[in-house]
C-alpha cells in the first residue's frame, strides 16, 4: 500500500477527501494531512511518503513552495497539485517543476482514481521493490484470468482489479510474419501510461488501458504516436468497461477490431465502436456457433465441410425464428474476418486474401434476399477453403509447436490459457493441444508445469525469497496448491527442497 499525504489549508476538504474517496481501492493509504506548509514539511519528514496532494493555494508559502522543497528533501516523492480553475497559470508552474498531474477544484473522484492510477505506475517503476516484481507478477496474472474469461481472485480486501473505466488495446504487426519491435511496445506504453503491458500472442501484445475516462483523448493519443513515430501497426481498441468482468468482452471487442484492421490491410488504429453495427448481437450462442466454425476451418478434415456446416445453421437459427435477414448479414460477415485472421497462417497472397474479402462483404452488407447472401456466402467460403492446401506440411506443423513453445518459455509466469493461446496462434484449441502432444510427446499442461517447476527449483536455490513469493513468480497465487505440485513432482515440497540444496552446498 502506497502512502499519501493530502494537503490544503481547508479542513472540510482534507476530511471529505479522507471519508468519501475509497484510498484503498487505489493503493493508496492517507497517513497524515497537513494544513499549510510547514505542516507539511514536518509530516514528511516525521514520515516519508510516496505521494503528496497538494492545494496551490495556501496562506503563506503555497503549494508551488512546497513543490520546489519537495524536489529537494525528498526527489523521489511524486505530487499532484489540486487547483481552481483561475489558478491555471499557477497550475503551468507546478508541471514545469515536475508535479505529476493536476486537478480542479472542486475535486471529480473519477478523476482522482486515473491521476492516482497514474502515479501507482510511476511508483512501481521508480521503486521496483516497493511493492516488488511479485506484487506486479500477480496483478499481470490475475489480469490474464480476466482475459481468458476466468474470475480473478480478488486479494484479502476483496479490492476489484479494475477501479475506474478501462479499454483494452490489441496490438500485431501488419504482416503475421513481422514481429513487434521492443521500441514500439515502450512507444505505445508511454503514450498509454498508466497502462499494463501484457503478451498474450508471440506476434501480439495487449495494453489494459487505465486512463480512458477520456476516451476521446485515449484515441488520438493512439493515433497520435503512430503516426509521429511511422508504426506500421494494427491496433483495435475495445470500448470503456468499469468491472473485472467485462474485461473479457473488451479484450474480445479489442480483437476483432485488430483483426478487421489487418484484414483490410491498413496499418492504424481501429476502434470497436466503429464496427459495432457488424458484431453486435454476436454473443452467447451465436458466438459459440462461430467459434466452432473457425475450429472446423482450422482442422483439416473438417475444413471442406464449412460452407455446408454455415448454410445448416443459418437454416436452424431460420426455422426458430430468431434470425432477420439483417442478423444473418451481420453473421457471415463477421464469420468472414475471423476466417481471413485464420487463414493468414496459410499461404495465401495478401493481394488475393483482401480482394476476395472486401468484395464479399460488400456483396454481403447489400444483400436484399437470403438466397443471395447464401449463395454468396457459401461461394466465399469454398473459395477460402479451395486455396489452402488440404493439410499442412510437417515443416509447418513443426514451425508453429516450435513458437508456441518458445513464447511459453519467455511467458510461463503468465496465466496463459490453451484457448487464449489458441485464439492468438489463429488456431483452435483442439487444433492446438493435439498438434502440441504429437510434436512434444506431452499435453500443454504438462510442458507448462515443468516449466514452472523448474524456474521454481533456480529461485529456490539461488534466491532468499519465501516461498509464497516463488508461487506468485513462478504464475501461481496459490501457495498451497504450488507446494502440493512440487512435492508430487520432486518427492519433497519447496523449504524441504530448499533446506537439502542449501546443506548439501
């Protein structure tokens, strides 16, 4: 928990921002207040802290005052400066001399929880140890759970994980044989700061986005360091969420958005708003429909039975009534750019792939009778289909299990499921765990155990960290249940482990 000192000369505010602002939610803890200057001086050194928030406007010294002592007693302490609206010069002032943020009078408590988002990030960064690797491991994990559609286990105060409204951004590059570039992620995470960097493919990257109570800001900031900085990027941004749970429906939003982008071949941001008039109504059942159809694309006996697969459902959800020609529309046309996403790890031209998808959906959107969007649908497909080879060679195979293998090495500590890996390999889950097995010998879990484990054995020996914290590194927030798997591993658990090495050296 990171501690606050608030400060200003009115005591009704210092009191209502003490009872009615949950600090705790924030990470944050108010360990004193102050009145004026000197007070404030006096607190800090009494008892350091990791933030200050300060009125400007003081009797006596003022708050750009303690600013610029600040900066000298205690350069590690970040500020955020509260000030009226005709204070705005004084406002200037402060941000030339390093405060972090301001905000007006009176104060907005949305506002307050992105500026204190904001100065969370810096003060992890600045002090890595403040609150540790381990501490930022389990937030990134339980973010992960989140994103692959399981509950995150809140901590011991049940504090959610997401505290004010949030978009996921979804980064790959242009081409799915580019990579990105270390210098493009830290480009966007500046631009996007506070935000949480998460690697959920080995060609893609996630940004949870902390600062979007300003969406329209958040887009052209995107926007902005593309362009500045020539990033031949595709990027898909989700609408604004506000709770742990619609985590997944954004990290999904942000997806198809991505997709949608590279399937155009346009390098560039890509908000979902924009395409909701294609993917709104695909949830629930008729998600799941699709993403059956996408497993059956992906699987090689199966893949030329699509078009046939689309017209039999079409004619089900047709005979129960519940599907307007309008729905359907919207069904295979977003059918088709998952498809196209799919299909780029085939050998197919990018010329070849954007013609026949633009002039499908174009057909497709325009479409007056259902016999037409069948019959256009149906051809689209088959001529998707006809141009991947019926099944891929062993070379192929070989190549996608050697990168799915390498990202789980460089990401094991991250609570990375078979379908959120599947999904950002553009393969299916079943797909996937069956090819890993062929070509390894073991299922996923297994690799990823192992893995764990034996990261787990080198901190163990090499390190003084307790064993809880081993778990949390190594991508388990259980201790107890990581201690169980060790000793069904190793015959021993971890401070057993531990003490043997120790005096065997």
């Amino acid at each position: 928990m990171h501690k606050v000192l608030l400060v200003d000369d009115e005591i009704k505010v210092l009191e209502g921002m003490c009872r009615f602002f949950d600090w705790e939610s924030a990470g944050f803890k108010v360990s004193a207040t102050a009145c004026s200057y000197d007070e404030a001086i006096d607190r800090v050194k009494e008892n350091p802290v990791d933030l200050v928030l300060t009125d400007i406007s003081m009797p006596g010294k003022n708050g750009i005052d303690l600013i610029r002592t600040l900066k000298k007693l205690t350069p590690e302490t970040f500020i955020i400066i509260l000030s009226a609206y005709s204070e705005f010069s004084y406002a200037q002032e402060a941000l030339r001399l390093g405060a972090l943020d301001y905000l007006t009078k009176p104060i907005n408590f949305s506002q307050l929880g992105d500026s204190l988002n904001k100065a969370k990030i810096k003060i992890e960064e600045r002090n890595p140890n403040k609150n540790g690797d381990i501490s930022r491991q389990l937030y990134a994990s339980r973010l992960m759970n989140l994103l692959s559609g399981y509950p995150a286990k809140n901590d011991r105060a049940n504090r959610p994980l997401i505290t004010s409204r949030t978009a996921v951004l979804r980064i790959c590059p242009l081409s799915i044989t580019d990579s990105l570039s270390p210098k493009t992620i830290e480009l966007l995470r500046l631009a996007l700061s506070p935000a949480t960097v998460l690697a959920t493919g080995d060609r893609e990257i996630t940004f949870v986005c902390h600062n979007a109570e300003r969406f329209e800001t958040l887009v052209e900031n995107i926007e902005n360091c593309i362009a500045k900085n020539q990033l031949f990027i595709c990027c898909g941004l989700s609408k604004q969420v506000k709770k742990d749970g619609a985590l997944r429906k954004a990290y999904m939003q942000a997806g198809r958005a991505m997709r949608y982008q590279r399937a155009r071949e346009k390098y560039g941001l890509m908000a979902y708003h924009r395409l909701e008039h294609i993917f709104s109504g695909i949830d629930g059942e008729r998600e799941k429909a699709m993403q059956r159809m996408i497993e059956n694309f992906t699987l090689t006996d199966t893949r030329n039975s699509l078009p046939d697969i689309l017209d039999a459902y079409l004619d089900e959800m047709q005979q129960e009534g519940v599907f307007s020609l309008h729905d359907q529309q919207k069904f295979c046309a977003a059918l088709a750019i998952e498809l196209d996403a799919a299909a780029q790890r085939y050998a197919l031209t990018n010329h070849s792939r954007r013609e026949a998808l633009s002039a499908f959906l174009l057909e497709a959107l325009s479409c007056k009778e259902e016999a037409a969007l069948r019959a256009a649908a149906k051809r689209y497909l088959k001529e998707l289909v006809s141009s991947i080879a019926t099944s891929e060679t062993l070379d192929e195979s070989t190549q996608l299990v050697e990168r799915v293998k390498a990202y789980l090495d460089e990401h094991f500590s991250q609570n990375i499921t078979l379908d959120l890996l599947a999904e950002n390999f553009f393969i299916s889950p079943v797909y996937l765990s069956r090819l890993f097995k062929k070509k390894t010998g073991e299922n996923y879990i297994r690799y990823l155990t192992k893995l764990r484990l034996n990261k787990a054995q080198t901190l163990l020996i090499t390190t003084k960290m307790k064993v809880s914290d081993v778990a949390c590194m190594i991508g388990y927030d259980n201790p107890r249940y990581f201690a169980r798997l060790f000793k069904e591993h190793y015959g021993m658990n971890p401070q057993e482990y531990r003490e043997r090495q120790n005096n065997a050296n």
